[in-house]
C-alpha cells in the first residue's frame, strides 16, 4: 500500500460548473511500485445535509503510509 501513495505533486483534472462549484475530479497517476491509481470523482446534492457521526472505533482503519 504504502507504493500507491506519491511523494511529489500530481497532476488533476478539474471541473467547474458555473457557480464555481467543482463537479468533477480525475487523478490518473503510476505509483512508484509500477502500479495504476484512477480516481474519478463527482459531486452533486450541493446544499444536502451530512451526516458527520464518527463510526465507531472498530470501523476505522489507519493507512497512513
């Protein structure tokens, strides 16, 4: 896991509507263990309320590298 993460800047695509708001996201990068990350990423409900209630203790999982 710790290979998928990058020491250095990437690059990323970025989609604005027309509030200035970010729509999309895309990041497409090779790790330095010679494997693929893609993440594709939209947002929308913009205004919907979130739920910000932490799991509980045996739900989360640390993967800092």
């Amino acid at each position: 896991m710790h290979n998928d993460y990058l020491a250095t800047p990437f690059l990323a695509n970025f989609w604005l509507d027309d509030a200035g708001r970010v729509r999309r996201v895309v990041v497409d990068y090779r790790t330095a263990g010679g494997g693929r990350v893609i993440v594709d990423a939209g947002f929308s409900n913009f205004g919907a309320k979130v739920n910000l209630a932490v799991p509980p203790a045996k739900d989360i999982q640390d993967i800092t590298p």
